[in-house]
C-alpha cells in the first residue's frame, strides 16, 4: 500500500490516505506534548496481490514507562513508553511482511516472539535506580487487525494487548469491538467514568500475553483500530461511531474524512490519539459514504453526544444510551475468560 501523508509535525498532528480499487485507507495521529507524543504513527499495510493487510495502533503506556530510555544526538530525551510504541509497531509490520502473520490462533505466538525479541534488543542498557514495581522497561498497549479478502468477505484476526480497540464498522450492525480490553473493569461504559488500571501490557522487562481471536465477515465493510485518546473522553461508547459517520458524511474524499477525524481528535481529546482504517469492498469514496446513510440517521437521531432526553441526568442519559447501544456494540467482542472455559 502506498499511503499519501500529510505531515504536520509542528503543530502535533498528522494524516495519512489511500485509494486503489475496492482498498481505501485512513490513519491518523495527534500529540498532547509536541514533539513527545507516545503513540506511534498508525501502522497501515496491504499487499494488493495477495488481497490482504494489516492495520495497527500503538499507546505507549507513559505512566509505567515514564523513566527515560535514551537521548538522542540533539539531546532530546525518549521514555520508554514512546521507545515501546514504536518498536512494538516495527515488530508488527516485520512479522507481516515476513509472512508469520496467520489467520489463525498460532499467530499469536509468532506475534509474541516477534515483540519480545526486538523489545528485548531494545532495553536499555542501564535500568533506573528509581525503578519502582510498578514501572516497565518500553511499555505500550497494541491493538491490530490482520484481514484477508476471499470472495465477497474478509476474514481477520484481531491481536490486542492493553486498552487500545479494535473494531469492525458496518452499515448494518454499526461498530462492533472486536477486541475485550485488559482492565480489571470490563463494562465500556464504567471505563469511561473510571478509567481503570491496565492488567495487561507489551514490555521489555515483564511477562505479557498476546489475546487474539477471529472473525469473518461480508465485504463491504471497514475495519479500524484506535488508542484510547479516541474513545477514552467521549460520554458513551456511542460517540465514537457518532463522531466516525459523522466526519465520513460530511467529508468530500478519504483525505477530508481523516482531517476531520485529525481535528476531533486534536481539539478533544485528552491524550495523544492514533486511529487506522480500511474499508474493503467500496467502489470509491462516494459508495462508503452513501452506504452508511441510513446508520448515521440513526446513530445522529438516538446518540448524538449534545442531544440528551429531557429531565435525564447525564448519568442517566449515559446509562440509557449504553443500555440500547450495547448489545450490538458487544455481539463480536471476545468473550471474559471465566465465559471462555
């Protein structure tokens, strides 16, 4: 995939677009602290012969990798949480193109061994003397899809650690998580009002596990994997989906859809924000955005974050719009692990 970008580092946010045939791309990457921003650039990849891909993103995990991993040449210093990230998105983007990433469970060992083996290349050569029990050596979250088109569908497999999401987006059903975060609170909703604890990260220093699990599904259809400065300030987890149809309406090509979504998340959000997206199966941009018409009436008409029922508390507009949005939103996410045995 040759990906077109537009790059405004100075002003801590950028984009990135694609279009070829029935693959149309999007990426997009904004910074709270210029030039320090600890997700990675979002990882868009898709061989056009073989009709399959990858997409990504990255969070490094700035509370436990707040100590410095290294210093550049400029004497610019580099945490470990923005050294992880990005390692960790080079670890993905090797893996594929070194044709280890199935589509099957098994793919998530080589993922493992892939991360822990350029994480580990990557430490640092002295550790802090302050290093508490809490802190990681190049922590980060990950969230990634690896897809494949097959006559009229694609299947895919999501590989996470952490609290960044994936998801599948479709005119009908809408967004569906197609990843279950590792938070000791697992309701999307509770997330949002407490942000609780990680339970799970990718690191240098510390065991992690890789969760993985398969889907398939009809083409057309847009898969998209986001950090949680994109769903982590919003009042419901229907927000996203508002904010994603929303910019897609009102955008002229893919170009404009990523802008806006660049603006959003830039103005908005509370934390760096990275989001990647494919849509598969569209004859051009025209054809995505006509095709989600009617779920965006709905999405505006029921969950428009500044529409609220009259008399309702915001915690009760919260708790009422996550009750209908729900079922639909969690009828593809990974099941809990007591569900699982």
């Amino acid at each position: 995939m040759r990906v077109t970008a537009s790059d405004r580092p100075e002003t801590g946010r950028a984009i990135w677009y694609h279009r070829d045939g029935a693959v149309l791309a999007i990426g997009v990457w904004t910074e709270r602290d210029r030039g320090r921003g600890e997700d990675s650039e979002p990882l868009l990849v898709h061989h056009t012969k073989e009709n399959t891909g990858v997409i990504g993103v990255f969070d490094g995990s700035g509370g436990a990798g707040a100590s410095i991993a290294y210093e550049t040449e400029a004497g610019i210093s580099r945490t470990g949480a923005w050294v992880g990230s990005r390692v960790a998105r080079g670890a993905v983007e090797s893996w594929f193109r070194d044709g280890l990433a199935g589509l099957g469970p098994e793919a998530a060992v080589t993922l493992h061994e892939r991360l822990t083996d350029l994480l580990g290349r990557m430490r640092p050569a002295r550790s802090s003397r302050l290093m508490a029990k809490m802190l990681r050596e190049l922590p980060t979250t990950m969230a990634v899809l690896r897809y494949e088109q097959v006559s009229g569908s694609v299947r895919c497999r999501a590989f996470w650690a952490g609290d960044s999401r994936a998801y599948l987006l479709t005119p009908d059903a809408g967004l569906q998580a197609l990843t279950r975060d590792h938070t000791v609170e697992t309701d999307a909703l509770d997330q949002l009002c407490q942000d609780p604890p990680l339970v799970n990260v990718v690191s240098a220093d510390q065991p992690f596990h890789i969760d993985s699990s398969g889907v398939e599904c009809s083409t057309p259809c847009v898969l998209v994997c986001a950090t949680d400065g994109f769903f982590g300030y919003l009042d419901t987890p229907a927000d996203l989906e508002c904010r994603l149809l929303e910019t897609l309406r009102q955008a002229r090509d893919e170009a404009d859809w990523a802008d806006a979504l660049c603006a959003w998340a830039f103005e908005t959000s509370g934390d760096d924000a990275s989001l990647s997206a494919v849509a598969l199966g569209f004859r051009g941009f025209e054809e995505l955005r006509a095709a989600f018409t009617a779920r965006t009436d709905i999405m505006v008409r029921r969950y428009r974050p500044t529409i609220r029922h009259a008399g309702l508390t915001l915690a009760q507009w919260r708790a009422q719009a996550w009750h209908t949005y729900r079922p639909g939103y969690e009828s593809r996410m990974p099941p809990l692990p007591q569900e699982a045995l």
